[in-house]
C-alpha cells in the first residue's frame, strides 16, 4: 500500500494537481478508507468519478500493488 503522500507524488508526477477541498473542477476523487462522508456526498452530487486505491493503480498502470 502507499501512503497518502505517495498517491500526492504520484499523481503530481503524472500532471495532476492535488486539492484538500472537493469542486466542478475536480476530476477524480481517490477515497481512502477514512475518507469523511461529508466529502464523499459532495463528490457523488457533483457527478465526480470516486475510486479506490484499486482502481486509481490499475487506471496508472502500477503493478507494484
């Protein structure tokens, strides 16, 4: 598994850009098991694709898992 840092490194490493809050601009959220419901929610109503470190790995390509 990697830590929370890894997946901001990772992900900054690829282009993306990493956010604390949930927006219409956000593209993706990776929810790890803690994630608060309340960011959850807001993530399903805007329409945002919300995936787990699974999924987030296979879409990357990363086989280390």
């Amino acid at each position: 598994r990697h830590s929370r840092e890894d997946y901001k490194q990772i992900i900054e490493r690829l282009g993306g850009k990493n956010s604390s809050s949930i927006s219409s601009k956000t593209s993706f959220v990776l929810a790890g098991k803690n994630m608060g419901p309340a960011k959850l929610d807001k993530a399903r109503k805007l329409g945002i694709t919300i995936m787990n470190e699974t999924d987030f790995l296979s879409l990357i390509g990363d086989n280390d898992r």
